[in-house]
C-alpha cells in the first residue's frame, strides 16, 4: 500500500496556513522560486529537503508518514 499523502501539497497547505509565500521558503532554504515550485508540485520530496523545509516552517512534516504507518499497522494487529 502506497501512501496517499501529496507532500508538496501539505507544504503548500502549511504556507498558506502562516501566511508565507513560496518566494519566503525558498529564500530560506536556498532554493531557486521556480525549482521549489516544481519540488512542491511533486508527490515525494527528498528527505533532506523535507527536513529543511519542516525547520522553517516549524513543523514535523514527517509526522504524516508516521500516522499513516501507526493507523496502518494499528489495522493489521
């Protein structure tokens, strides 16, 4: 089973949520705008990146994939 979470998406969610711009988030990863627009609109982002992006915006974006790890195997017990 493959996760159904779109991460570029949930980022998006979260700028959104803090009222910051891609342009911001970039800037503070030092990235290019349009090569974050482009990670963002993929389903799967590295890891160091996701990381990266989980500090600036202080929050744990790895905490997706672990809830929907736990639901899944919280099903199977």
């Amino acid at each position: 089973m493959k996760p159904e979470i779109h991460i570029g998406n949930e980022i998006k969610k979260e700028l959104n949520t803090q009222k910051r711009s891609i342009n911001w988030l970039a800037g503070e990863i030092g990235c290019d705008q349009s090569n974050l627009c482009k990670i963002l609109n993929k389903q799967h982002i590295n890891t160091e990146l996701l990381y990266r992006i989980s500090e600036c915006l202080d929050i744990d974006f790895f905490t997706l994939y672990s809830n929907l790890l736990q639901d899944k195997n919280s099903k199977v017990k």
